[in-house]
C-alpha cells in the first residue's frame, strides 16, 4: 500500500506526482460519451473549428478526474476512506488532444474527525500543469483518510 495514514500528512507538505499523461482523442471522445456530455465543443471537429480554440476542448471533468486519479498512488491508495467534496474546481486554460499533464499536491489542512475515530480529514490542493507548465486546472478536495492501525 502506497498511501499515507492520517498521521503522515503534514500541513504545507507538497507532492509533485512523477506521473504524466498525455491526453489523446480517445480518452475526450470516450468520456464525453459515456458521460452523455454531447456539448459539440467536446466531440464535433467541425464545430470546434468554428470557435475561438479552433479544434476541441478536452472535458473538463475528465481533466479532473484524472488530475485526482494522477494523486492517488503517492497519497491515498488504499488509506482513504471517502472523498467528502471538492472545491474552488477552476480551469484557467484549455486542455487539448496532445496535451501532456502533470500534477502537485498541496496538503493545505488536516484534522481529526470528531465523529470518527482512528481517522481524520485532510484537504488537498491539486493543480494540473500542461507541458508548457501551463496551470490548466486546480481544485481543493477534503479526504476522509484512515489513522495508523494500532501496532
């Protein structure tokens, strides 16, 4: 198990995830569908075309989910309980097919859970960077994470 317990994290600590991604046609096309997100700007070239980008935008919720999935092996896997929320979710610039993403992770809190014990919340900030360390995306998230195990 690669994730941290509760007690690991310490405020201000900072991961930068070694991996990347680069995001093609297919991963837009297929999360755009299988989401029913028919929005032309995601999967009509023509319409796209068009537009003020020239060419599609990759989902933003796909830039999301994998810009918190590109987080889990160094914090999380197999330590957290649920994610609570997220927040502040921006985009400040566009992500494209071609687009090669990289992640940091800010802790920016951490607290016990009142009601849970032998846990606690800790909150995240991601941000996802393009290849020309372009920030693209950023979103605060709140993980309710599990405590050490007793010895």
């Amino acid at each position: 198990m690669s994730g941290l317990w509760f007690e690991e994290f310490e405020v201000g600590q900072v991961f930068e995830h070694a991996w990347r991604r680069t995001v093609t046609e297919y991963d837009n096309m297929l999360f755009s569908n299988l989401t029913m997100n028919v929005q032309p700007l995601h999967i009509d070239f023509e319409f796209a075309k068009t537009t003020e980008f020239g060419k599609p935008l990759v989902n933003s919720l796909f830039t999301l989910g994998l810009m918190i999935g590109m987080t889990v092996n160094d914090t999380t896997f197999g330590t957290t309980v649920a994610n609570l929320g997220m927040s502040d979710v921006r985009f400040p610039k566009p992500v494209f097919h071609g687009d090669t993403i990289r992640v940091t992770t800010l802790v920016k809190d951490k607290r016990t859970s009142s009601s849970r014990p032998g846990q606690g919340i800790v909150t995240f900030v991601h941000n996802a960077y393009n290849q020309a360390d372009e920030l693209v995306a950023i979103c605060e998230r709140a993980a309710l994470m599990k405590g050490r195990p007793a010895a």
